[in-house]
C-alpha cells in the first residue's frame, strides 16, 4: 500500500512506487487517484511533441534547469511509443534519467504501455497527477511521435509546444491540420541550420490563415536546446499564452472537454478489464482469434460471440 | 443498404460507400463485414510508416504506379492523425487523391477518426479488407507519426515498411526500439541527401544487435522517390520477404496474434458503444465531466457512476 502523505509531501521514491501502481492499473490505481485527486490543479503542465529528429529530449532537459534555476521542482513524464515493442524505457532515455534524475529537484520518467490493454493516455495523464499532487510546480510532458494518442495527451496540457526543425519541406504541409489545432506555442529548434527562415515563413503563413482576430496567435520561437539558445523566450511565450488563457472563458470550456475525453477513456479502459477479468475470457478469446485467423469465423460474429456470453 | 456484389465486383462509388460506412462504425458495419470477410485473404497488405518528413507520400504514389504498371490493381488506405481536428482529410491528401484517384486502377483514401469513440484502427483494417474484397491486388497502408496507434495498424499488413532519411542524427536511437520490432523492410529515402551513409551504417548495426540466424534480415533499400529511384529494389524486398514468411511456421502464429489485436480492438469500441447509447449516458456523461473540470468529483468515481446505473 501506498503511503498517500508521502505523495503530498514529495517524496520521489513513493512518487515513483505510485506512478508504476497507475501503469500496472486497475483497483489499486483507481483507490490511489480518488486519494491524489483532490490535491492536484497547482502544476502548469506543458506539453511537448514534435517529430522525431526535431531534439524535443534536449529543448526538455533546458527548459527543465531552467525551470530549476528559478527555484522550481520540475516533473518530465516521457512518452515512449516504442515501449510496447521492447518491454520498457530506451537505453537514450535511461541515461537521460540517470543524468537528470540526481538533482533532487527534478523527477523524470519514462511510461510504458503494458499490453495491448491500452491505458497509456490514462496512466500518462495519472502521472501528471501525482506529480502535480506531489508538488511540482512544473510538469512536463514529452511526446515522441505525432499519433493520436500522443495528441490527445499533449492536449490535456495547460499549454502545448509543437518543436519543428528547419527543412522540413513539402511535410509542413502534411503535419499541418494537426498542429493548427494543437500548438499554443512553436519553436523552430536547431535554427543554426539552413533553411530556418523558409521554415518560419511557412508556419507563419499557415498560423495566419487559421487565425481568427479573438483567438491566440501562437508565437514562433527560435531556439537551440544543444546550446541553451533560446529558452528564456521559450519560458516567456508559455507565460503569455497562460496569461491570455487566464483572461477569457475558453478555459473553462477547454476543462469541461479533457475531463470528459478522460472519463470516456477510463469508461472504455474499465470495460475491457472488468469483461477481461472473467474467468475464461482470456481463453475464450485466444480460441476465437485462432478461429478468425483460419478463417472460420469472422471478427464481428466473434465479438456477438464474447458479449453474448452472461457473465460467469 | 450496400450492394455487396458491387463490392465484390470492385465498382470504386460503392467501395468507397462501404469505407464510410465502416468509418461510421455500429450495426451496418459488422453487417457489412460479416458478408465481406468470406471474399477477403487474396491481397497483399503493405505498411508503410515512418516520421513526418521523411517522403512516404511520394514513395507509396511511386510504389502504387509501378505497381500498376505490373498490370495490379492498387488499392492505397491513408492513416492521418491529424484529421480528428480538423474533422477530414487535409489539403495536400485531396490534391493527391485527385491526381491519383484519375487512375480506375488505383484506389486511395484517406482515413479520419470521428469524434471521441476512437476506432481508426478498426476502421482502416476493415477498409483494407474492403479493397481486398473487391480485387485489389496490392493494398498500401501509409502512417504518418510512431504512435502507437500507427504502428499497430502497420503490424497487422502483410508486409511493414519503415521509411527513414538521412541525417536523422542522434534519433535514429530514439526511435529504434519500436523499429526493430516492426520494420520488415527499412527504406532511406532522399538517399541523395548527405548522411545517407551514416545513416545506413547506424540502422545495420542496430539491426545486426538484434538479429538471430533464424530470423528474417531486414534489408536496407535506398531510394529517391521524388526520381522514381530504387522502387523496383524496394518491390524486391518486399518480395524477398513474403517468400521467407511463406516458407516458415511463423505466419501463422502472426495472423492468430494479429486476429487477437483486432478482435480487441472491436470489443473495446463495441463495449463503449453500447454504453453510450443508452438513453442518456450521454448527457450524464458531460454533467460528470463538467463535476470533475469544477474539482467536485474525482474522474475515478465519475467512472463508478456511470457503470453503476443499470441499464435503461
């Protein structure tokens, strides 16, 4: 059992014990949340995605001691996709937590899927919550990769940094419709390299077709992380969007519409696990994966098979 | 009502009714699958993914026209996680549909989510069992982004292309972990751009860390798209494996393994439906939502209330 005041009162290692309970899941996490809960909406959280390649990891660990510097804890929540394949965090990503992880005022970790289960954006967003509950004033989390469900959680940030690189090309235009929405702020990172200025015309150019006269207009911001170029500008854009966030109703509409994806998400999660949890389903579905896989039966007729089943 | 012999018969109006009705999800779906399911096995499922950027675009529209020169019949699935915002295909997708789409022997759409309920993954496996259905002999799946969504869509195809460019630096290591596991066949594109090299030597040593004897050796291909350049060797490859798969017991532990994924993934999207369309869960629902944005409810609890109420 999880000691829920040295949660409150920050102790990393409990913190760490509690974000492993959320990945593994089910009645422990769900006790545990109820319990966190009411102590959370202090942190900002920032999320940060970007494509592979665009150095989210370096503008994250800046922005982290920056943080640090001016006497903030700082929480980093790393988002791996390719952890469902390999079993667990990367080998960049452990020396990255080894590095960073000895200064007591920053916690990092790196999540992992457990399964085909799902529950990432759930036990991402639990993570954020503890940390936010465990007192950190700063939680960051970082997103590899511009799939769905890495948009959903960037979404569930109180600010959203989409990072580009130069020479980016025709994909600017692909990414697009997604980073329209999503971005609050962008920077341009590794902007000592050719092409920075075609690269910033094209968001801008982009950015103003979406904009409307009484809406956000995100700020482009330079940067390079591998230099420590460009991150108090970085600090000061999510401020201003903060700030112009604070002033108006979207805030409240925007928190309405995450609780409810969030809910929707436990709702969906909880109903697999608790079908799953039955005695026999587990084999009852391998049987009629087999089935499908020979071409016996077809997918849909194999789900009316499962739910028609009472529960036993 | 769709006419399935329509379907079968390969008319592209009516295969692409059928897409959106799968799109839509719910009784006419399953229906439809049901009757198509029998006709589906006879296609060869090719995925392609890679990051944002790397030119997958161009090399699935140069792969899909040699492939048609073969005399096959093409049929192209876009995945695009983008679309959920901006509620349908984006720009640059529709001027290549137009282009592509003037071809009767290429068939290309592109995918979207709707709404909150998830199931891109079921739906574009369903679309890809459509276009098989209806004789395409050659059916190609392109993702944008390594969520994890994408690459579980890209490991139910036949086939799993990862496309790369040079140049990727210190992230051909943050992604590599994910590669290993679904690369079957790894393309650098823009092979004319410098660091071509580096980035093959990278990719072949990480490739040979993981490889056993009795395992397939993804190959390395390069091309250069926007020429038409390496399309054939990339055919080859493709080739080269399939016959490998064909030769060894691992196929079919692949389809049971993928028929349990997808047979998951319906559950889940089933479960929740039904849920939601109850009379009234969805208003209770946004009420919930709204308590747990005020902080006078914790989202676990939300989650007990709802499935708490008996049904109506």
């Amino acid at each position: 059992m999880i000691d829920i005041d040295q949660i409150f009162e920050g102790n990393p290692r409990i913190v760490a014990r509690a974000i492993t309970q959320v990945e593994n899941g089910g009645e422990g996490a769900a006790a545990l949340m109820k319990a966190v809960f009411p102590k959370t909406g202090r942190a900002t959280v920032i999320g940060i995605t970007g494509s592979p390649g665009a150095g989210k990891s370096s503008l994250v660990d800046k922005l982290a001691f920056y943080y640090k510097e001016k006497g903030n804890k700082v929480g980093i929540v790393c988002i791996d996709p390719s952890s469902p394949f390999s079993g667990g965090a990367i080998l960049g990503d452990r020396i990255r937590m080894a590095t960073l992880g000895l200064d007591k005022n920053i916690f990092i970790r790196s999540m992992a899927t457990r399964g085909n289960l799902g529950g990432l954006s759930r036990a991402t967003v639990d993570a954020v919550a503890i940390l936010d509950a465990a007192g950190y004033d700063k939680v960051i989390v970082e997103t590899v990769g511009v799939g769905q469900d890495e948009v959903e959680i960037v979404k569930t940030a109180d600010v959203s940094v989409v990072v580009l690189v130069p020479g980016m090309g025709d994909d600017i235009q692909a990414i697009k419709a997604g980073i329209m929405e999503i971005g609050d702020v962008f920077v341009i990172n590794k902007a000592d390299r050719e092409g920075v200025l075609r690269t910033q015309k094209e968001l801008e150019a982009l950015l103003s077709l979406a904009h409307r006269p009484d809406m956000w207009m995100p700020p482009i911001i330079k940067t390079i992380a591998t230099e420590n170029k460009g991150i108090e500008d970085l600090d000061a854009a999510i401020v201003s969007y903060l700030e112009f966030i604070a002033g108006g109703g979207e805030s409240s509409a925007r928190r309405v519409s995450i609780a409810k994806w969030r809910l929707t998400e436990l709702v969906r999660e909880r109903l697999l696990t608790d079908l799953l949890s039955r005695n026999g389903t587990g084999e009852r579905l391998e049987d009629l994966a087999r089935k499908i896989a020979e071409k016996k039966m077809d997918p849909y007729s194999a789900v009316e098979a499962i739910l028609s089943e009472p529960p036993a």
